[in-house]
C-alpha cells in the first residue's frame, strides 16, 4: 500500500470515526431537548376541558398537556376561543379600531387585552410544537450520523489491507 493510499484510508476513517461521535451527541441531545419540553408543559399544569371540545379535539378532553402534538392541539383551541371572542379580528386589528375610536371604548379595550393574551399563550405552545419536532430531527440525524459514520469508517478498514492495518 503506497503512503497516498494509507493517508487517503486514515482520513476516511477520521472521518468516519468523527461522523459516528457526533451522531450519539445529537441523540442525547434530542432526548433531553424532549425530556425539557416535557417537563416546561408538565409546569404549566394545562389540561384539555372534560366536554365541549370541537370533534377534532375530543380525544384530547380531560388529558394535561404533555407533548408538542397536545401543545399544538391546545393552540388550536385557543385560536377557536379568540376567534369567536373577537368575531375573528386579531389583535393588531381590535388595536387600530381602538385607536381610530379614540382610545377611550373600554369593552374593545378588553377585547383587544383577550386577544392578545389568547395569541401570546398560542405563539408559545406553538414554541413548544416547533421545538418539539425540532429534537425529532435532532434525534433522527443523530441517529442516521452514527450509523453512516460507523459505515464510513468500516468502508475504511476495508480499503486498508491486513498488513497494513498491523503496522
């Protein structure tokens, strides 16, 4: 085996033995970025109503929220809550009638803080729904790097002859 080869061999199994490392770190990652979210919704003690959800939600009533998918579904019960309260305005439209009115109409006043509250709480469980298919990924290509760095560096013994490999 000539010196090119051998050099050529040995980065390709650096690179493979690299490639693997990072892959059990993404998985561990992903697992505590899970286990964080977990622990972030269990906090805020929210559970699904018992009865009167839409059909789309119903499996959900009575459970807490635990998981990005119950924070998504949570978020779209809170889009349906702000919607029929504010007959479908958002918060940026509820401000400018407030303001074209003069300020002072305190019923829209308290439309506009209901809005704003139902779409604060809404962008953060859908925070949590991001992150939440975030570590999925982490987690995936945490485990499709070990996997082919492990592959990499297998390919690399390969190419190496025995007698090289003894030297």
């Amino acid at each position: 085996m000539d010196g090119a080869h051998r050099r050529s061999s040995t980065l390709i199994g650096a690179v493979g033995l690299a490639v693997a490392a990072a892959g059990p770190v993404m998985l561990v990652r992903g697992r505590l970025g899970r286990k964080e979210i977990r622990a972030e919704l269990a906090a805020q003690k929210i559970t699904f109503p018992d009865h009167g959800l839409p059909a789309s939600l119903a499996c959900f009533a009575g459970r807490p929220v635990q998981t990005g998918i119950e924070a998504h579904a949570y978020a779209e019960l809170i889009k349906d809550h702000v919607v029929h309260a504010t007959g479908g305005r958002t918060y940026a439209e509820i401000t400018e009638e407030l303001h074209a009115g003069g300020g002072d109409d305190e019923k829209l006043a308290r439309l506009r803080q209901t809005a704003f509250m139902g779409e604060t709480l809404r962008g953060s469980l859908m925070s949590a729904y991001q992150a939440w298919h975030l570590t999925t990924l982490v987690t995936g290509l945490g485990a499709l790097l070990t996997g082919l760095g492990a592959a990499v560096f297998a390919t690399s013994r390969a190419l190496t002859p025995d007698r090289a490999r003894r030297r």
